[in-house]
C-alpha cells in the first residue's frame, strides 16, 4: 500500500536516527531474543525500524 503520510515519516524517522540514534524522540532500544544484536526505534505507534550499528571500517567508529 502507498500512504505519503507514512513514507514522510519514515523518512524523518531515517534523518533522525542519522543525526542522533538516541534521540528521544524515536524511543531507540535494544532488542532481545533472537534479534539480541539489533536496536529499534519508533516511526508510528505501530511501526518500527529495526537496525544494527555497523562499524566503520575507515575510522574504525560505529
């Protein structure tokens, strides 16, 4: 299904978790069980981003 509206949230919710994963806003938190190595974080009440911080192989951050 196509709806704008949540495809311009997603795309905040994506700058956002750019500029500061833990940003209050998105209610970022680590995972449990079998998705222990990933984080979440909040587009909608009922919509989540599940993602895994990677590290930087050139400066070594993550």
């Amino acid at each position: 299904k196509n709806v704008p509206e949540l495809k311009e949230k997603i795309i905040v919710t994506m700058n956002l978790l750019e500029q500061d994963p833990f940003q209050s806003k998105l209610k970022t938190h680590k995972l449990q069980g079998v998705l222990e190595d990933n984080w979440a974080c909040s587009v909608a009440y009922d919509l989540r981003i599940i993602f895994t911080f990677v590290q930087n192989p050139s400066t070594l951050e993550t």
